[in-house]
C-alpha cells in the first residue's frame, strides 16, 4: 500500500490510499483513462506521470512529452534524479518525493509512504532461510 500526498501549482492538494494492483496518475482528461488527479494544464501530457506499487518501492514513470519538463526523484539529501522522456525509476526509502516542473514552473510535488522491503537480494535471502517451527517436547504420561 502507498500513500500518495500532492500539492499541485492551482493549489489543490491531497492524499490518495493506492493498492497493490491500482495505481496513481496526474494528467489531462481526454486518454483512455481517468487520471488521478487531473489538470486543465494543456501543456501536461495525458497521463504525464505514474506511480505503481513493486517490489522493493514505489516505480514513478514519466508520460509526460517535450523537452520543457522535468520529472525528479528528490532524495533526503536534495540530490535529484531527473527521469528521461517515458523512462521510470524508483522511489527508495531515502528518496521518496517527486517533482513535476515544467518551464521552470512546479506544476506538482508529491511525497509517497511506503514500508522499507528491502532490496531484490535481501528479500531472495530471507525466502531462502529456512522458517525454524517450535515442537513441542513429549511429555511421559503415566
């Protein structure tokens, strides 16, 4: 489960519950799909920007076309990971918000909580180890 709080340039803001199976959306009105939270935005692509629960954390993808937007994963430190035209990356547990600019104005910011999972090898190595099970002790019955 993800939670998903944004604040978008017009002012709105707000907190989304995103499932397993469901995902979050920012964009215009208009593609096959209802975007999450939508924007009358003509320069914001449909289905500009994706967010999906996997694995070890949250997968940020990034619709949104044209050379004039920036897509970033903020981490704590402030250090940004800018994603390329229809690229994704993921969010980590030390780098959980994004932002949306486009000409050099934030059109939206956004943070996602999620529970830490740990890496792909971590998780394979906790599968891995066999799951100890207490037996109880016989008892002599007179």
């Amino acid at each position: 489960m993800l939670i998903v709080r944004y604040e978008v340039s017009d002012g709105r803001s707000g907190e989304d519950v995103v499932l397993v199976d469901q995902k979050w959306s920012f964009g215009r009105v208009g593609g096959e799909e209802t975007p999450t939270v939508e924007t009358d935005d003509r320069r914001v692509s449909r289905g500009a920007l994706v967010i999906r629960d996997s694995g070890p954390g949250p997968v940020v993808f990034r619709g949104q076309r044209g050379e004039q937007a920036q897509v970033g994963l903020v981490s704590d430190d402030g250090s940004t990971e800018w994603l390329e035209e229809g690229k994704a990356g993921n969010l980590t547990a030390t780098a959980r918000r994004v932002t949306f600019d486009l000409d050099d104005e934030n059109v939206l910011t956004l943070e996602v909580d999620f529970a830490d999972r740990g890496s792909v090898v971590e998780r394979q190595q906790q599968a891995a180890q066999p799951h100890l099970s207490v037996v109880p002790e016989a008892t002599d019955v007179p």
